[in-house]
C-alpha cells in the first residue's frame, strides 16, 4: 500500500505570516494536530504542530516538570499565551520539514515516524504539498482497511 492510498489530500496550509491564534483555531475546528506552511507558490516551508504552539510558554519545561522543589508560576504563564497567540507560524514552524513521496509504501513513512518520532508527515513532490500521512493513517490503512 502506498503513502497516496491512505494520505489525507486537500489539506488546509497556513503562510508563514498567519499567527497562532488563525493556526490553532484552524486546526482544532479540522480535528488535526499540524498544519503545513507554504509558500505564495504553495511550495511547503515548513509544519507547525499543537505542541510547537505550547512551547513557547515555557522554553525550559524541563525545569517545570522535574524540579518539585520549586513551585512555577503557571498563572504567569498562561496570562503569556496572549502573547504566544499573536506569534506568526514562522517564529515557530519546523522549517523544511520532512517529508515523505506519495509513491512510497505506507510502511516506510511508518518507519520514518518511528525513527524521527513523528505523527505527522507532508506529503510532497518537487516541493509542492500534496497532502499529510499520519501514524492514524498508517493504523487504519494497517488494522482496519486490510482483509484479514
């Protein structure tokens, strides 16, 4: 089975100047967790995930989450998300991210998602943006869609 078979095409990209707030609503209204970038040629630049618009808050979440000693300030840290909504895409993107052909098996970007830990993969051509395979993808195409 290849990426095409099982890929999601027509997938809504955002540009590099849109900000977070437009790229997190959007996304949540679709049920998805990334959203690629493109280009004004709708060439792909990049990916922007749930989690890339978290990180933001606390650039040494290490620190929060480990250290029970010292109590965080989280209230100051939410009342920043205002600020991290009003970032563009780019400040935050995965910038030429990878990406996978649409004539590659299913098992291959499967591989690569285990490998890099991904869930979400563009798929592309000559640099333009075709669609987005994800591990949800895969396991359906895997589990469900297969005869047993």
């Amino acid at each position: 089975m290849l990426v095409r078979d099982v890929m999601t095409s027509g997938v809504k990209a955002v540009k590099k100047e849109d900000t977070l707030r437009q790229v997190v609503v959007g996304m949540i209204q679709r049920h998805c967790g990334s959203v690629p970038v493109v280009d004004d040629a709708g060439a792909l630049i990049g990916i922007v995930t749930l989690r890339d618009v978290l990180l933001p808050l606390y650039p040494n979440y290490g620190e929060y989450i480990h250290d029970n000693v010292h109590a965080r300030d989280f209230e100051e840290m939410q009342d920043g998300y205002t600020k991290v909504l009003e970032m563009t895409a780019e400040e935050v993107m995965t910038a030429n991210p990878f990406t996978v052909a649409p004539d590659e098996p299913i098992l291959k970007a499967a591989s690569y998602m285990g490998l890099k830990n991904l869930r979400h993969i563009p798929v592309a051509e000559d640099g333009k943006l075709l669609g987005v395979i994800t591990i949800s993808d895969i396991n359906q195409a895997l589990f469900f869609n297969t005869a047993a």
